[in-house]
C-alpha cells in the first residue's frame, strides 16, 4: 500500500508539473506575442517621434502642453491655447534630459488636443525636427508648419517653412492645409515629409528647398513615411474620418505615384523598416467606436510586421501610441499614452519584438486607393499580399461633422474639407498657426 500510495503521489505530482509548466509557458507565449515590454522614459507630455542618435541615445520629440496665449482657431476647435512648452528630449539610462526647449505647442480646442514638435531624425550627426500646424492656411498669416535643425547648443533654426509652401503650392488642389506629421532620412541625404493636411509627400534638402514627391486628392491622410533597404519610400495613410476599419493603407512610392502594398488598415501613424528588413507598420488604436461622443478603443494600439507570406501583430495592447524606432539593441522602442493621457501621463516603451508574431487578416479595403495607385503587391514578390474581409469589418459610416469636443485618442488631424473651408479661412485668422498632428491629430474630414 505504501508503494501504491507513493507511486500515485509521484503521479500526481507528475501532472502538477506538467499542468504548471504548461501555465507558465503558456504566458510566456501570450507575453511574446504581445511583446515583452519595459519603460525605459516617463512623465512625458504628448511624447511623438523617435529616433537613435550617432551616440547610441533616443531622442524623443514632446509636443508638450500647449500655452497660455488664448487665440481663435479653426472649427471644430473655435480655441486654442499657444506656447512654447515642445521640447526635444535626450533619454540616457532612464534620465531624460531636454536638449532644445521653447518650440511652439498649441493645446486646441476644449478637450484639449495638443500639436507641437512631431518627429525628429538625424542626418549624419545634425539632429531635424519637424514641427505640425494642422489647419487651415489662410493668406497674410505666418505660419508654423516647420522643418527645424536642432544645435549642439540647442539652438533652433527654421530650414524651411513647410506652411508657406502648401499655401503657394497646393499639390492635393483642395484647400491649402498643413500638418507634417512625419520625418525620414532619404538615402541621398534629403529628408522627406509626410504632410497630413496637405495630402502629400515633400522632399526637403538640408538647405531648406522644398519639392512635391507625390500628392493623394482622396483624403487619405498620409502620416509616416519609411525607406527600404532597397532606397524605396513607403508611405502609411491613416484614413478620413469616420476611420472605418480597412480604410487605411500603405503604399510604396514609384516617382511620383504609389502602389498599394498592404490594404485594409486601421488609423496607422508610423512605419519602420527593421533590421531584419521587414517594414513594421504601427496603428494608433483598432477600433472607432461613434459614441457619443466618438472615440478611439483604449488599449487597441498595434505593431504589424509585413512578411512575404502576410501580415503578423507582433504588440499588442498599447494605448495611443504615435511613432516608434529600432534601437542600435535590436529592440522596438513605442511612444505610449501619446494622445490624451493626463499630464506626465506620456511613455516610451522598449519592446523585445518575437520570432514569430499572430497571423492577421487585414479587413477588406473600405475606402478606394488614389487613382493611380496599383493593386496591392507583397514586399518580397511581387504578388498579392494575402487580405479577407474581416469578420469584425464594419461597413462604411457615413461621413458627420466634427465634435466640438473631440474624444482624448482622437488622431493627427490634418486639413478640412471645403464645407468648412468658408468658416475655417477667417476663423484661423487670429493666431500664429501651429495646429494639431500629435494624434491628436487625425480625425480628417472626408472631402
């Protein structure tokens, strides 16, 4: 009996075992495919673009709180409240340290919804900021929609006034709006900007002269581009308002057209090509929800890898992020809480990305892509990428006016459409202009 009884003790202890290291392999899987995660920064307001310097450090543009100089803005807003609380921020062991403060931030509307500096890249050792102004641009008034060096010194310096050049150029052909919202380094040396507002890629030299690369008329709201290993810029759309799910994109540029590479996306802010060669595409949130009032779903935030057998989630589960970057580690760094958080509410996260990710089907495409964008092709051959339609896919709301008092997660805005553009163009008249792209940002007008 007592050989039986332990016999059937070391049994029960067997399965103890197995049932325990099954629990806890299991969440070591969960963990993995959302992403093991650290906060390597804290206590940032509205923190926006990243990028790794030549000496190893993240730098961290924080669009800051906005202002107490009160100003008429443009609808929905009607208000906005301008200062200077943007900041670059240098991040070393978990310290963060400004490295150029005073840049302007607008707090708009009654919500509120704050712009200010959006991204930041380096070109070779000089550090480039680009700074959002999301309104409208009426003629006679400055504008604040900037590409900005950063000193040794913190020293800022304009290289181009991106404003005045949507205003004297209007490459979408609808009315003149800007709202950069994204910052790359060009193989040649340039720097490329995704403007928001204005519906269109530029191209900047270091010496300030400002180009059109491609321009979209059907609202898209471009806000990221990222280059290959191959010199090829892509560019992420986060899609008009109402922000159905499967109306956002990518597309890889050829000349001065794109091509539709991955389809049926949701709100993405950010793309990034890692060093495994994969382009990585980041989505603000999931799911909008319409309310009342409408609004993002918390937590519904997302990394997507493109491989050639499709798309994977690779994290999971952040709230609000706005931009990412690969550290000289290997590791994915993600602003969180970026979009109406509390004060000091902002985050940056260090994510271990896994081997293999979740399988994602992409939702049937809910918007149509730009005329002379072609069908969807993958990365590494060439032909169609895998896409269903969703289960969860809604259709297509019709397009509402905006909400006098946004949702906290609502995205980069960009420009208005020519309903508003009677009351816009006066309205915006009273201030200096920096408005809205810190997601924030998006919530666009479909035109």
């Amino acid at each position: 009996m007592m050989v039986v009884g332990g016999s059937m003790a070391r049994i029960v202890l067997a399965l103890i075992l197995t049932l325990v290291l099954s629990l806890g392999l299991s969440g070591v899987t969960q963990t993995a495919a959302q992403g093991s995660r650290t906060v390597v920064a804290s206590g940032l307001d509205s923190p926006r673009g990243l990028t790794f310097g030549p000496d190893g450090k993240l730098y961290v543009a924080e669009a800051g709180t906005g202002g107490d100089e009160p100003s008429a803005w443009v609808p929905p807003f009607q208000s906005a409240k301008i200062g200077t609380s943007g900041r670059i921020l240098r991040v070393d062991g978990g310290q963060a340290t400004a490295v150029a403060t005073g840049l302007q931030s607008v707090a708009i509307g009654p919500a509120p919804e704050v712009v200010g500096p959006q991204d930041v890249v380096f070109v070779g050792s000089t550090l480039y900021a680009l700074v959002g102004q999301a309104n409208a641009l009426p003629t006679g008034v400055p504008t604040l929609s900037l590409l900005v060096k950063i000193g040794a010194d913190g020293k800022v310096e304009t290289v181009a006034d991106l404003g005045k050049y949507e205003k004297d150029n209007n490459p979408d052909g609808t009315v003149p709006d800007s709202n950069p919202f994204s910052l790359a380094a060009a193989p040649d040396g340039s720097l490329y900007v995704a403007d928001a507002g204005g519906n269109d890629l530029l191209k900047v030299t270091t010496d300030g002269q400002v180009s059109t690369v491609a321009a979209w008329k059907d609202n898209p709201v471009p806000t990221s581009v990222a280059f290959d290993k191959n010199g090829r810029a892509h560019v992420g759309f986060l899609s008009p308002n109402p922000f159905v799910k499967g109306s956002a994109r990518v597309e890889r540029i050829n000349g001065s057209t794109g091509e539709v590479m991955v389809p049926g996306l949701m709100t993405v802010v950010d793309l990034k090509v890692g060093p495994d060669g994969n382009l990585y595409i980041l989505e603000h949130a999931g799911e909008r929800i319409m309310g009342p009032p409408p609004h993002f779903l918390e937590k519904s935030g997302r990394v997507l890898r493109v491989t050639s057998s499709g798309l994977e989630a690779v994290a999971t589960e952040l709230n609000f992020p706005t931009k990412m970057a690969f550290g000289p580690d290997g590791a994915l760094y993600v602003s969180n809480n970026a979009v109406g958080a509390p004060p000091k509410g902002g985050e940056v996260l260090r994510i271990m990305l896994p081997e293999k990710g979740t399988p994602v089907v992409a939702a049937a495409p809910a918007a149509q892509p730009s005329p002379a964008a072609k069908p969807a092709a993958s990365p590494s051959t060439g032909g169609p990428l895998p896409a269903a339609p969703s289960p969860a896919a809604k259709p297509a709301a019709p397009a509402q006016a905006p909400v006098a008092a946004p949702s906290p997660s609502a995205l980069p805005r960009t420009g208005v459409g020519p309903d508003l553009a009677a009351t816009a163009l006066p309205v915006a008249g009273a201030g200096a202009a920096l408005a809205l792209a810190g997601l924030g940002m998006l919530r666009r007008r479909r035109r």
